[in-house]
C-alpha cells in the first residue's frame, strides 16, 4: 500500500477538528496528525509518507518543543511545560 497523505494531518481530520473547534494553540500555522487508536490502517489517504513524517517531527522540534523555556518563539505567550508535553507527546504518537 502507498501512503497518500502529503500534509502533516489527513484533510477528514482538519475538516473536523475546524468544525469543532479542535484546534490546539500551537497549531496556528499547520495542523498536526492526532494520535487515535481507532486508524483503519488500510486507507492511504490516512497514512502519510516518510517525508512528510520527518516534516512532521522536524516541525515538532524545531516550533514547539522549546515554547516554554524560550521568549524568542513564533507562539505568543507563556506555555507551562505540561502542555508542551501533551501537545508533543500526543502528535509524536501519532507518527510512529
């Protein structure tokens, strides 16, 4: 099976998330995938290629990891380090 998914989240789950408001804070720019048990593993359109999975982390690391040990960051605001980790630790989950 080939993986089709070419953004950091399938475009069900953005569709969704924006109807109900399920949007995270550090997803201001890009959604990210949410980690769900219930993935049905045979539909491409949900499964995203490696690529796009570096991507991911890479954006993990790079704009959201720090948030609250840095004042120089593209989230305004002050992050207590319980949501960065929930935030990282649920989308990380999802990749894998």
């Amino acid at each position: 099976m080939r993986a089709t998914c070419y953004a950091m989240c399938p475009a069900d789950e953005i569709k969704e998330r924006k109807k109900y408001n399920g949007t995270h804070a550090f997803e201001k720019f890009e959604l990210v995938k949410r980690y769900s048990r219930d993935v049905v593993q045979d539909r491409p359109e949900l499964i995203r290629p490696t690529p796009i999975c570096y991507l991911t982390v890479s954006f993990l690391r790079d704009c959201v990891m720090d948030t609250d040990r840095t004042a120089d960051t593209v989230f305004k605001g002050k992050y207590e380090f319980g949501d960065v980790y929930g935030f990282v630790s649920d989308r990380f989950r999802s990749i894998v």
